[in-house]
C-alpha cells in the first residue's frame, strides 16, 4: 500500500475509493511516497490524496490519479471541447498545467462519446498524458434555461448547435464520462438558479442528492468499461506503476530530486529534472515541465476512474450542511461545491464555501467548481479548496482583458498602442519575456488570431504562477498571498 512516510501516530492516511472517513488529518510540514510491505500499486487503483503540510486552513497536497500526480492546491484549465482553445498539448504542458477539465455536454454533442471512446478516450484523442477531469454536463444543461425540460427521471433538452433534441440522467451521464474516459468524473447534478427561494432550493438540492446515489450506483456497476488502451497482463502493469514511483522515491530520498521534481519513465524530458529547482515559482520554459505519469501502466493495471459528489443547496447554509452531509453519507473520494458563480453577490459565494468545507472529509480532495479570479482562488486555496477550474484567464485573454502583477490590463486600449515595455515587467512567460504592450495592442487591434494565442498563454501563466506560489507559501508555514505586486523570474 502507498502510505504516509512521517513518523509517529496521527499520519494522514491515503485513500481509494470507498466511504469517506471522517478523520482530520495532524499537521505536518513535509510528506513523501513510499511503499512499505506489499510492493505493489494496489489493484483498482482511482485516486489516492496525501495531504502533506497544512496552514491555518490551507493544504499542500499530492493527488496520485491512474494517469499522473496533481500537486494540490491546483487550478484546472477549462479545455471545453478537448482543447484550451488556441493552445497546443505541448504549450500546456510546457506551461506546467497537471490536469484539464472537459465538458461532457459539448464532447457529447460533438464529436460524440462514441467517437472519443473508440480513439481511447479523451487521454488518446487529445494526446494528453496527464491527468483529466470531466463534468458532468449538468451545469450546461441547466443553462439552456427554455431548452430544456428537468423531470425525476432527467433533463430533457435541445441542442444549442442544431435544435436537436437529447436526454439527460444520471445513468447516460455517467454513461457518456466513462466512455470520455477521464481520470475523475462528476455526479449529475442539478444546478440552482440564483435567485431562488429556499423550497426551490431545497427542491433542486435533494433531487441532487438522489441523482448522486443512481450516479454512484451506474458507476459501480460499469466503472470497468473504461477505453483506456489494451489491457496487458495486471502483475504487468503494475510493475511498471510501482516502480515508476519507486524511483521516484529514490531520487527524493538521495536528494537528486525534489518532490516537485517528480517524473515518470519515458514520459518527463530528463533535462528538466537536472535543470528545475524546488520551489520554483514560474511557469517553466522549454521543455515541458515535468509531471509524474503513467499512461502505459493504467491501461493495463484495471485502474479506474474516480466518481466525485457534488454539494448543492443554492445561498443557503443550512441546506448546503444538509447537502453536504447526505453526499459524504452516499460516499464518494472526492467532493465538490457546486452552483456558485450563478450571478450572486461574491461576499456570498465565500460565504458559502466557508460554511459548507466544514462539513466536507478533511482527508479527501476538496473541488470548488468554476471560480473565479486570481486573487479569488489564492483566497479559497487559503481556505482548503484543494482543486479549482475557472474559464476566466482563457475566456477573458479573447476578450483582450490580461491578470498581471499590476493589476488588470485591458490591452485593446488606444494608451498601448506605443508601449514598448513588456506586459508584466514581473512575469517570466515567454509572452512577457519576448512581446511588448503595442505589439499585443496591434495583434488584438488587428483582430489577429495569435492575439488570443499569446494573451490565453499569459493568463494561463499567471493562474498557474499564483498557485505555485500558494503551493510554496503552505510549505513554508507561510499564508497565501494575493497574486498582485509578485514578481515570477524569467525563464533561462
């Protein structure tokens, strides 16, 4: 088993899937893998989750998923239809991202899951190594608003693409993210609207509720249907995972790796272990910065996904409690906080993601779907938020509109047109390391493609830098800082 390397009692434990256990983990400052007794990767592997050093409320951890190791607290890009629109596999990678997030509704809708799963699932459709995450289609549905019909049994909706009509339920949308084939997938939910009063909150909250319990309950029976390649022998597989990490393992103890300087055989380019510090708080520049994975092994170690619960309830504490206890008592190894960022005040939204992560196992993975900027999600990291998404860096970069240590920079203002400084002086991305502030304001101005390109690399830069960041601080026994006025070096 891969258990908690620190000495003495009170370890925080590792877990597979299976009921939550309700035990707080003892703060510590360092933690590292390790494998005692059996030396072998358990048998059915989905997620393991180690916290490794806590502050106030905030953890630093390692998510071991069947496809790679997310370092935690993690920002997920947003790469809706399989992609992070105008960026390449190689670049994201480069840029240091662990895991992308898919969106089920679109990928069903186009190419289909059929399509997705014959070519391997998304790992293989994509050509992406790393760990995925997928949703479950539910916020998008329920944003068709007059498209759509919600019963007991499901939503009935039309396409935004063609006015074709489909159905979701729980069972087809666990149905669809096995067939997507990412390493964690979500419960069909019902999102709530905002505003709402409390017996339609407490309506669309239990309705969540029991669509989690046929969500888990299709997932247990089909979890084994998962595309992920040719199955070769398990003890095979297993091999190969084991001593992946036992190298790993190795390289930390002798000192010739950090814990961040994690790679898997034949998947991380050595120069970047010989040429990355720890600690390092930039994106890291070319080659791709590594991220231990494991591809070739999971195909074949009857490795499956992770199902993670969602938390609803709309505003109200008292129902998001409700919501939060009867998702822990169904059991999941994961739990995320749904329906926020709907258009309330965002006071509110911390509100509520403060009083509903009381209730959530501190030994598992803590996700806040679909927030928010980056003072916003060093803050929520700072809370005990172990895994965010967000489409604003991608989104907002389209639109001209940049994050940087400054403050923002909304580069499609005539005042740019003549400024040769970089766009954040502080900032080591190849965009601000190369381009100046009127080149970008001319490429945007001129409605040029490689407008979206460099500014969606910037902000990605900057979210993933600010996470590092607050990845450091936790290890330090420092607090997590706001992202502004923080410098990130340049790139060698």
């Amino acid at each position: 088993m891969l258990r908690n390397c620190n000495s003495g009692h009170g370890r925080t434990p590792r877990h597979e899937v299976g009921p939550p256990r309700q035990t707080t983990p003892r703060p510590h400052r360092r933690g590292r893998l390790c494998l005692r007794g059996s030396s072998t990767i358990p048998e059915h592997m989905s997620i393991q989750f180690e916290v490794e050093a806590t502050h106030g409320g905030a953890r630093l951890g390692k998510l071991i998923t069947p496809h790679a190791v997310v370092e935690t607290p993690v920002f997920m890009p947003v790469g809706t239809l399989g992609s992070v629109k105008g960026v390449p596999q190689d670049l994201l990678e480069e840029l240091g991202v662990q895991i992308l997030l898919g969106n089920t509704y679109h990928l069903y809708l186009r190419p289909g899951v059929e399509t997705v799963r014959r070519l391997g699932g998304l790992h293989g459709f994509m050509a992406w190594d790393r760990a995925i995450l997928t949703d479950s289609g539910g916020f998008q549905v329920f944003s068709l608003n007059e498209l759509r019909k919600v019963t007991e049994e499901g939503v009935t909706f039309r396409s935004h693409l063609d006015g074709s009509s489909h159905f979701f339920s729980p069972e087809s949308s666990m149905e669809a993210q096995i067939g997507l084939g990412a390493d964690i997938i979500m419960a069909f939910d019902e999102c709530t609207e905002f505003p709402a009063d409390r017996e339609r909150m407490r309506t669309s909250m239990e309705m969540t509720a029991r669509w989690a319990e046929r969500s888990k309950r299709y997932f247990e029976e089909h979890k084994n249907e998962v595309p992920w390649g040719s199955r070769r022998s398990l003890r095979s597989a297993q091999g190969e995972l084991t001593a992946v990490v036992g190298r790993q393992e190795e390289q930390i103890s002798s000192g010739i790796a950090s814990p961040n300087d994690e790679s898997a055989e034949g998947h991380a380019d050595k120069s970047v272990r010989a040429t990355r510090k720890s600690g390092e708080l930039r994106s890291p520049g070319r080659p791709g910065a590594a991220v231990p994975t494991w591809a070739r092994a999971t195909q074949a170690a009857g490795h499956t996904q992770s199902l993670f619960g969602i938390v609803q309830g709309g505003m109200d504490l008292g129902l998001r409690k409700e919501s939060a206890l009867r998702t822990v008592e169904i059991g999941f190894p994961g739990y995320a906080i749904g329906g926020l960022s709907v258009g309330e005040p965002r006071e509110v939204t911390r509100e509520v993601v403060e009083a509903t992560l009381e209730h959530l196992p501190a030994d598992q993975p803590r996700y806040l779907m679909g927030v928010g900027t980056p003072e916003e999600i060093a803050t929520y990291a700072g809370m005990g938020v172990d895994m965010m998404d967000c489409v604003l860096p991608t989104r907002a970069a389209r639109h001209g509109l940049l994050f940087t240590s400054e403050g923002k920079v909304s580069i499609k203002q005539a005042r740019y047109a003549n400024d040769a400084g970089p766009l954040d002086p502080a900032c080591g991305c190849r965009v601000c390391q190369r381009y100046s502030r009127a080149y970008l304001r001319h490429l945007y101005a001129a409605n040029e493609v490689l407008a979206q390109v460099l500014n969606t690399v910037h902000n990605l830069s900057f979210y993933l830098d600010t996470m590092r960041r607050v990845r450091h601080s936790i290890r330090l026994g420092e607090g997590t800082r706001s992202p502004y006025g923080v410098s990130s070096q340049p790139k060698p």
